[in-house]
C-alpha cells in the first residue's frame, strides 16, 4: 500500500512499483488514518508511506502497524523529505525497515523494494516469468528521453562570477529582482543534485527560483524538493515537480536560468505554513 497525502506521490510510486514490479498489486490511501481503515480489513505484505501527513503522521502509522501481530514483520519504508539526523534515528526506533528519501529515482525506490522483500518477491517474479534485472517498459524508457537531464554548461573563465544566490539574482536582471530585504534563499534538491537559488515568485501552487547556469538543472516532470527557511530556524520543506525551465535573459549565453516547481503537498498545516510566508515575501516586495 502507498500512503501519502500527495496524489501526485502516490501515483508516481504505484507507476513506478507496477513498471519495475508487475506482480505487486498496489493499492493507495491518502493519510495514516485511512490506511489504518484499509489495513485492518485487508492484509498487506508491504507499506510504502510518507511522514508528514494530515491526521495520522507516517510515525505513528508505523508504531501503531508494529503493535498489531499481522504487521509486526512486514517491511515498512518511510519515503520523506525529512532526511536529517534524528528523524532517521526516530523512524528505526519505532521500527522502519528501510528509509528513502524524496526526491527519489525510479531505480532508488526498486532497491529498496527489492532489498525488503528479498525471495518472496524474487520468487514471484520467477513464477509470473519475469526477470528482477528486467528493464522498465517502453513508457518509461521514453519518459526517461523527454526528462533527460542537460549536461552542465561550463562557465566562461572570462565570465564575472557572482559570488552568492542573492548577487546572482541581482546580476541576472536588476530590473525584476526583489529588493534585498525580501531576498529569500531556496535550496531545490532533485534525485540526483541540489540547486541553489533565490526565490523569485512563490504562490500556493508554484514557486520560481533564479539559478546560475553553471549548476547541474533539472529534467521537466523531475520530482522535486524545495527548502525555504520561513522564519527565523524554521525550514518549510515542499514537495513538487519541474513545471518549467526558461533563460532568464533573451540571450543564448544568459548566465541565469528560470525554474518553476508546482507544488503537490496537500497537507493543510503545510499550506497554512506556506500562507504566511507568502504573505510575508510578498509584502517585502512592495
């Protein structure tokens, strides 16, 4: 079963469960609470389940799934954007059997399936006469030709170098940049890199960050996670997809690079979070 108040999350894992694993039968619940419902009338042999959720939390999901005997062995994978220190710690405590972060790949999601599930799904296969080494299907061979990801631009030696985000979005257009005081930071982690950036525009639905050309971009439709500190030691981590790339200047050697992320959370605490900090940008703008 996957678990996660998202339903851009929970179809992108059931795809990539049902390309990589045609065995496994997947079945979706928007919460904790309705996959305890589910749960407790129909038995499951594995639990894809994000953290932060709307009335039961990915946490206590799993504490309460370790207290039942029906589930007290059956894998568990915490798929989060919540990847530090004492999240991990607190996620084994309560018994996870394997701990993914988000973004996550394709290839990254099946390694843990495969690690957790070991023979019995092995076995399956063999008998459904499918290989565990076997590659996804065409529609994810040309998803992977449409996403594919640029390779990095080198920059000019000649080339000014700005030395932060906040100079980079000043040098790229004055014009259009928001004042300093309302400069706000974001850090944009993909599967397999991290973007810095500064927040151009930021909505309930999208945000659009201004980032140098010579980091490594995003392909469209890339799972992505954007950090933005809200307030003083306060991080608000938001889950979404690339919805666009553009260059910032007219020019073919623009040295800044336009990227637009929609949101997918649907999580109320995290939109009232992100509410106020829209308020709060936007009035630093005028």
């Amino acid at each position: 079963m996957v678990v996660d108040d998202a339903s851009f999350v929970r179809d992108l894992v059931k795809r990539t469960v049902r390309q990589r694993f045609p065995v496994i039968e997947t079945t979706d619940a928007q919460n904790g609470r309705r996959a305890q419902s589910l749960m407790s009338r129909t038995a499951f042999d594995l639990i894809l389940c994000d953290w932060e959720m709307p009335e039961m939390s990915g946490l206590e999901l799993l504490q309460w799934m370790r207290q039942q005997p029906q589930y007290e062995n059956v894998p568990f994978i915490m798929i989060t954007s919540r990847g530090d220190k004492d999240h991990v710690i607190e996620a084994v405590k309560g018994g996870v059997s394997e701990y993914l972060g988000k973004p996550f790949s394709p290839e990254g999601l099946s390694k843990k399936i495969i690690k957790v599930m070991g023979r019995k799904l092995k076995d399956a296969m063999d008998r459904s006469g499918k290989s565990m080494a076997s590659p996804a299907d065409a529609l994810k061979e040309s998803a992977n030709l449409l996403t594919r990801k640029p390779e990095p631009v080198a920059e000019s030696p000649a080339s000014s170098t700005p030395s932060s985000p906040s100079q980079a979005a000043h040098s790229a257009n004055p014009k259009q940049a928001p004042s300093r005081g309302s400069m706000s930071l974001a850090s944009v982690r993909f599967a397999e890199s991290t973007l810095k950036s500064v927040v151009k525009d930021i909505n309930l639905t999208e945000v659009r960050v201004i980032a140098k050309r010579d980091q490594v971009f995003p392909g469209i439709l890339d799972q992505a996670v954007v950090d933005i500190e809200t307030s003083e030691g306060q991080m608000a981590r938001l889950n979404g997809y690339v919805h666009q790339l553009q260059a910032v200047d007219k020019r073919q050697d623009t040295d800044f690079v336009s990227v637009t992320i929609r949101f997918v959370d649907e999580d109320p605490k995290k939109l009232e979070e992100l509410s106020r900090f829209v308020a709060r940008f936007r009035a630093g703008m005028r």
